[in-house]
C-alpha cells in the first residue's frame, strides 16, 4: 500500500497524507461526494475530480500488479525467472513496459522463427547476429539436412529468428514508439465502391494528418467510418526514419553477415513491429479521443442537470405537434399530473378557437404558473398560439428542451409512475417536471440519450457509463435532495443509498407519512450507520423541527452548531437568521483534532444561506418573431439563440427553425479559443448572425463575432 501511496502522489502532484486518507476513506465505502463535503481535514480539501483520480490511478495500478504476478509466474514456470529480470519487471510502471518484458517468454503460435528454430537454425541465426561471419554461404551449409533443403533456405530461417528477436527487444520497440509518437501520421482512404454510400465520411476520403495533432472528434469520425467498411485506415511515421533507427541500434560493421542483419531488420519492422506498435497507437488514440469526448459529454450533461430549475410552481406542460394534436397536462407544484387532454389548434384539424378556450380554461381551473413547450415538431407554431392567448393572470411561457422524453415515455421508470396513461401524456409529464426541476426529471433518462455529446456511441461504453453516473451523482449531492418529495429514481443517486436503500425510503414514506427528522432516517429497513454517514448530510428536509435538517450541515456536527449557539446565548434557528450573531462567532475556538476551519467554514456559510439551491434563477427566452424555417434565414440576419450542444469544434445553437446552427470554434469570439467550454454553456442565451445557410442539406453556419453579449 506504501508504494501505492508514493506513487499516486507523484503522479498526481498530491502530498503522501492526501493520497493515504482518500485511500482509506475509499476502502471504507466513502463516496467522492461525501469525501469532498464532510472530509476536507482528511484529505487537504481535495474536490471530486482528484479524489476521482486517485481511485482510477489506484485501480490502474492494482490491475498492473495483478498483471505483473501473472507475468512473474509464467516466466517462472518455464524455469527462465532470473533475479534481474524479476527485478527489471518489478520496477515496470507501465503496461507496455510490461508486456514488452514478457514478450520473448509468451507462448507463441507456429510463427516463422518457431519453425525454423524447430529445423535447428538459432545457432546460425545467432553467428550472423555476432556480424563476424565473412563466408556466410560456407557457414549455412553447415545448417543443410533432411529439414533444411539448401544454403537459401538456412539463410532465411535465421533471418527469420532474427526478425523475432529485434520484434521483441526492449529496446527497438521503445525506439519504433518514440518515432511513433513523434511522426506518425494517420492515413485515411476510401473504399473502392464505397463512395456513395459513406457521402456523410466525405471529408475523409483521401485525407492525412498527424496522429497528435488529430482531435478528438475527427478521430472518432475516421473510427466510425472504418467500423462502418467506409473507410481504411493507417497510422505510420517514415519508414526510412524508423529502418535508419533500427540499423543504428542492430546492425554493426560491414560484414556480409551485416547484409543479412539488416535484411532481417527490415523485415521485422515491416511483417512484425509495425503492425504491433501501429495497433498500440491506434488504441491509445482511439482511448484519448473516448476520454476527450466523454469530458466534453460530462461536462455538458453537468451543466444540463444543473440548469436553472423554475422551482415548484404550477405548470401547464404541451408536447406539440401538427396532425396528432398538442397533448397538454396540468401538473400542481410537487409535478403530480392533475389533468390532461389533446387540442388541436395547427392544420390539418384547425380547431384554434376550441384549443384557445380549453387552454385557457385549464389555466385557469388549475391555477397554472407557467406553461413549458417542448421543442420539437410545431414547438415555435404552438409557442405563437398559447403567447397569443389572453388568461386571467400573468403566466410565462417556456420553451422546454425535449430530447430523451420519448425514451423516458417508454421506459421502466414511466410505466410504473403512470401505469394507466399512454406514452404521449407521459412525454408532456415530463416536458413540465424538466421545467421544474430538470435534475430530478433528467436523472430518469438514460444520459447518453439527452443529446448533449458527440459520437457518445462510438467511445468505450463502461467508462462512459461511470463518468456520467459520477456526473449525476456529483450534481444530485451537489444541490441536495428533499426526502419527503424525491422519486425513487432521484434518491438512488444520493450518496450511500443506491436502488434498494432508495426504495426502502420510498416505502417507509408511503406507509409512516413524511419524515420529520434526518434522525428518522435510522427508521428504513436496511439504513445502517455507515449508509446514514454517507447519505445524511444530502438529504434535506424543509419544516423539520430543528432547521439544520434543510441544510447542508451534517448530522455529526450538529453539536458544534449548538454549541455555537450557547455560546452567544441564542437558539440554531436564531442564529441561522440574525448575521449578527453569527459575526460574534470565532471559529478557532472550535477546532478540535477531527474537525478544523474548512469543515467549520462550510458549516458558517451554509448557516448563511441553509438548503439555499446552488443552481441560478431561470430566465424566459424568446426566438427572433417571424422566423420559424430555414428557408427563411438569411445571410447577415443577427437573431438570439440558446445554446443546445457543446463540442471541440463549437457550439449548435438552436434558433427556432427546427434546425440548430453551429458556431464553429473560429467563430465564438473576436480572440482564439481553444475550448468553447471557455466562451459558452449549455442553454445560455445567445446573439447570433447567419453566416452560411444550406438549406438542401439542412445546414446552418453562424457566428458570435460582433454580436453583442
């Protein structure tokens, strides 16, 4: 564990005791967001991300030990485990560097050295490797019998068994890999007849560039032409380059043993060590270009669960639509679904005046708030119709992102919240409740189904899976929970809790009423201390008796608050109302051993603000008026938009013609910008101007250039 612990630290740039206590605090059952909040003593004040990273750089280095025991004992088994070489793979830190080791004593297929090892040939294969040998010819004959037809034939096979010992030098492979790294460049081309059917990889049909230069983004593409028979690939740095670095390390003198050296050099670069080496850098890139894309995927899905929630209020929720009808549902302000039903105000049915009546009598009858829109198919037609309309009260109106509601509709989780009603008032249930409360509603939808990454198919499916379970668990804690309103789904990502803790809540509520205290939480089936230390302080309960549990103080210290309290003659809620109170307060009076100033400088703040949500206040937005189709942009029209995508080339911008736009990289701001993560965020409110409009192809080009902010 020791040698874990140095490692980390230097890899990460952490201190020895940061790396320790994660270490211990993870083993424990501790999660990253209880670690972050309630553990800064322990580990330096470290945030989610580092924290993340020591658990992946500790796994990393667990299955490396794992492999390298294996390894020790193969090599061991044959009897060939000498002291240095357990010793040289003892100090490997790197898989490559490890499989490299192993590579001369892996059990092998019949390869060509094989063979020729099995008709006798290493000893002529190891006279030619001295390079002394100036009869060459003389020598293999020696080599010539029954297995063994001529000279010729001698001469090839201890090529051969030299081909394989430059293949799995050390040495040779470190030095194929630094060209590669360096130079190699990766080739694509188009598969002959292909053409039509891969138009979309187009860009891609004869182009080249260097490997390191290659975004994320491109290289997922050229990957997903290749899976899809459209495209070849290769990836390879000059030749000459990589013979000339070889020859250097391999081949000595002028001999005509020499000759043959650098014939077998050749052709183990060729048949052997560029295909090994070419399909290392292919999955490490491909393995980069997954990571890149699944930042950018996280980073997008945090920003969509920590959107700007309208809060608990009155909704009228519309999923749109022209030939079926707008389904429409009332919802009170815990979301509960209340009424619903189908009008018909667009063509071909154009019952306006009969939709008019009924949306306004729904408005209302239900004491609706807010309307949300979802926006897709007829989403700015009905938006014109409901803005058009008059009510007895002020109500606003909200175009709602509808992307995932479909599979949200067909799911498990639908179907056991509405049993009784088809997919469509399910899908307009869920247009309200991501109104608001996006969070509690998105964390019901698959992620990969939001629609906020790029080529979130084509990465590797486990490690985007837990990056964005880790996302959604990190903002769920982040803004905390109520207990006595959350679905089952919701809970489920509470730190320590999990499926089954989260249905036994929903089940103890049902049956006992809402909880009064975080102390009854101790009440739920299963609901240990360790799953309490873990969920607790996430967990918020509004009206309870003591006001700390709507806040983000843990239950563990309490104590300190009260004592706090005592201390200038006052009662917590007085204390968490009168800032005056609070200024009396020195906080060094109460650090002990386990609790120092950052804990108690998070307990000051949130006593400032208690179960304040995080997230900012929404804004109404509204799409440039008269503007509902592509067809009707024009180059050099300036018109807001909301941000919908975010990715390593740009931004799409959805302007309200069905169609989002891009900003590419170039065109975000009057500087360079490296990330657009850097110039914009998911569902900001945006001015735009129209730059290129393909209509055939259904493309938008626009720009932020010039457009005021």
């Amino acid at each position: 564990m020791k040698k874990y612990i140095d490692q980390i630290s230097k890899s990460l740039q952490l201190q020895a005791f940061q790396v320790e206590n994660t270490m211990q605090l993870l083993g424990e059952g501790a999660t990253l967001p209880f670690i972050a909040r309630y553990r800064k003593e322990m580990t330096g004040s470290l945030d989610e991300v580092q924290i993340a990273n020591v658990k992946e750089e500790l796994a990393r280095l667990t299955e490396l030990d794992k492999r390298r025991e294996s390894i020790i004992e193969a090599i061991d088994k044959q009897e060939k485990l000498t002291d240095e070489l357990r010793a040289r793979i003892e100090a490997c830190t790197e898989l490559n560097q490890l499989e490299d080791l192993y590579l001369p004593y892996k059990q092998k297929r019949k390869t060509r050295a094989v063979k020729a090892k099995e008709k006798g040939l290493e000893p002529l294969a190891k006279i030619l490797m001295k390079q002394l040998e100036r009869d060459v010819e003389s020598r293999a004959s020696q080599f010539v019998n029954d297995e063994v037809a001529d000279e010729d034939e001698a001469l090839q096979g201890a090529r051969d068994i030299i081909a394989e010992w430059v293949n799995e030098n050390e040495v040779s492979r470190n030095s194929v890999r630094g060209i590669f790294q360096r130079q190699a460049v990766i080739r694509s081309k188009v598969v002959k007849g292909k053409e039509e059917e891969g138009v979309k990889f187009k860009d891609y049909f004869q182009s080249e560039e260097p490997l390191k230069r290659c975004a994320s983004h491109r290289m997922l593409a050229l990957r997903r032409g290749e899976a899809e028979g459209v495209l070849r690939l290769d990836i390879a740095p000059n030749e000459d380059d990589v013979l000339d670095r070889l020859n250097r390390i391999f081949v000595k003198g002028n001999t005509e043993a020499s000759d043959h050296v650098e014939v077998a050099v050749k052709d183990s670069y060729k048949r052997l060590l560029s295909s090994s080496i070419e399909t290392e850098f292919a999955k490490s890139s491909k393995e980069e270009a997954d990571k890149e894309a699944i930042r950018v995927f996280s980073e997008n899905l945090r920003q969509l669960l920590l959107a700007s929630p309208l809060g608990q209020k009155r909704v009228l929720a519309i999923d749109p639509g022209f030939r079926t009808g707008c389904k429409v549902v009332c919802l009170d302000a815990q979301g509960n679904l209340k009424h619903n039903e189908t009008i018909y105000p667009h063509a071909p049915q154009n019952q306006g005046k009969m939709a008019a009546k009924k949306l306004t009598n729904m408005v209302e009858t239900y004491n609706i708030q807010a309307i949300a829109i979802g926006n897709g198919t007829a989403s700015r037609e009905t938006e014109r119709f409901v803005t058009n309309l008059h009510y007895d009260r002020k109500v606003q109106v909200f175009v709602v992102s509808e992307a995932g509601a479909s599979i949200y509709s067909a799911s498990k989780v639908a179907r056991e919240e509405f049993p009784q009603y088809d997919v469509t008032v399910r899908g307009a249930v869920s247009i309200g409740r991501r109104l608001m409360d996006p969070l509690a509603e998105l964390v019901k939808i698959d992620a990969k189904s939001i629609g906020v990454g790029q080529y979130q198919h084509d990465v590797d499916q486990n490690l985007l899976k837990q990056s964005l379970d880790q996302v959604v668990e990190s903002c769920v804690n982040k803004v905390g929970v109520n207990l006595n309103t959350a679905s089952k789904h919701l809970l489920t990502y509470v730190s320590g809790l999990g499926p089954q803790l989260a249905q036994n809540i929903v089940d103890y509520r049902t049956e006992n009423g809402a909880f009064s205290s975080r102390k009854e939480i101790t009440k739920v089936k299963r609901m240990g201390a360790k799953a309490f230390e873990q969920c607790a302080g996430f967990l918020r309960i509004p009206n309870s008796e003591n006001p700390l549990d709507n806040s983000a103080v843990h239950p563990e210290s309490y104590c300190i608050v009260k004592q706090m309290a005592k201390d200038v003659n006052c009662s917590v809620a007085d204390l968490i109302a009168d800032q005056n109170l609070r200024k009396q307060i020195d906080l060094n009076k109460y650090v002990s051993n386990e609790v120092g100033l950052p804990t108690l400088k998070d307990i000051m703040e949130e006593l400032e603000k208690p179960g304040r949500d995080p997230r900012t206040a929404i804004k109404v937005f509204q799409f440039k008026e008269g503007i509902y189709k592509i067809d009707q942009l024009e180059v050099g029209m300036e018109m807001p938009g909301i941000v919908t995508n975010i990715t390593n080339f740009g931004a799409f911008v959805d302007v309200g013609v069905k169609q989002d736009g891009l900003v590419h990289i170039s065109q975000l701001a009057n500087r360079f910008v490296s990330d657009p993560a850097d110039v914009v965020q998911l569902h900001q409110h945006v001015n735009v101007k129209v730059i290129e409009v393909d209509v055939a192809r259904k493309r938008i080009q626009l720009s932020m250039k010039d457009c005021e902010q």
